[in-house]
C-alpha cells in the first residue's frame, strides 16, 4: 500500500488484508482478494478492497459499478429477428449478430429497443409461438418486422 494513502498501517496480516487508518473513511480493513466480502470482528470499521487499478474501493463501491454497467448495458440492448427455416425468434441482445451465429440462425434485423419492446412483440404474436421465443413465420409477422425495420 502506497504510503501516501493512509495516516498510519497498524496491522497487516499475512494473507494481504490491512487494517488502517484513511483520511476521509477512517479505520477501514481493506481486504485481500481471498476475504472481500467477509466481515469483520469489530463491526465499526469500514470494509475497503483494492480495485483492479490499486485504488482503494469502499465495500459497496464495485456492486455500485455494476449496476451501472448494467443499466447502461440494458440501454445499448436490441431486439432481433433470426429466421431457421419456418421459424422466427424474437430475442435481445447487445450484440445481435454474434448471437444469432451462435445458434446457426439468418439475421434478419434488429431495432433498438429492449426487453418492453420484446414482451411487447411476444404478446402481439403468441398465437403464433411455437416454443420460447420462437414463432411461426406468418405473413403478418413478416409484415410487422418489415414494418419495425424501416
């Protein structure tokens, strides 16, 4: 740990967790990778970790970043329509067309949108389903996904 960070180091382990004094947290564990998440004995001391780049994160910080990146994932998601033969799937993906490739599918197209415009689709088109998220290719369900694709 970079003495810059901390007032003073008073205990450090042998697998890597430090206990030590920050100047806006406090008395903090940090942990190694081996106990991120554990809690600690004494309840009053803010449990920290090293980030992938060495900067101390309070505990709390990386499920913060992941739900950012989640969102910002939900919001670059696209619904695509893959043809295999008589069937359509109406699905989501970030990346359509490595999707598709991945079940040996025709990429017909994809628009934005995400998982409200995919239930939307699933439900206008369920007497078609055929299984999942897999529908029988019907001419009004051609017609619709032309009309979507403009």
């Amino acid at each position: 740990m970079p003495s810059s960070m901390a007032k003073s180091a008073w205990d450090k382990s042998p697998c890597g967790c430090v206990k030590t004094e920050l100047p806006r947290c406090g008395r903090v564990v940090i942990r190694c990778q081996q106990h991120i998440g554990k809690p600690t004995k004494k309840g009053n001391r803010v449990l920290c970790y090293f980030d992938d780049a060495g900067i101390v994160r309070r505990e709390g910080h990386a499920e913060a970043q992941r739900e950012t990146e989640r969102v910002a994932r939900r919001k670059s998601e696209r619904v695509y329509f893959a043809r295999l033969g008589n069937l359509i799937k109406i699905g989501v993906s970030v990346d359509p067309p490595s999707r598709v490739q991945s079940f040996n599918a025709g990429l017909i197209g994809f628009v934005e949108g995400g998982r409200e415009l995919e239930k939307q689709l699933h439900e206008e088109f369920a007497g078609m389903r055929e299984r999942g998220e897999w529908f029988r290719a019907d001419k009004s369900l051609l017609a619709r996904i032309e009309e979507l694709l403009r």
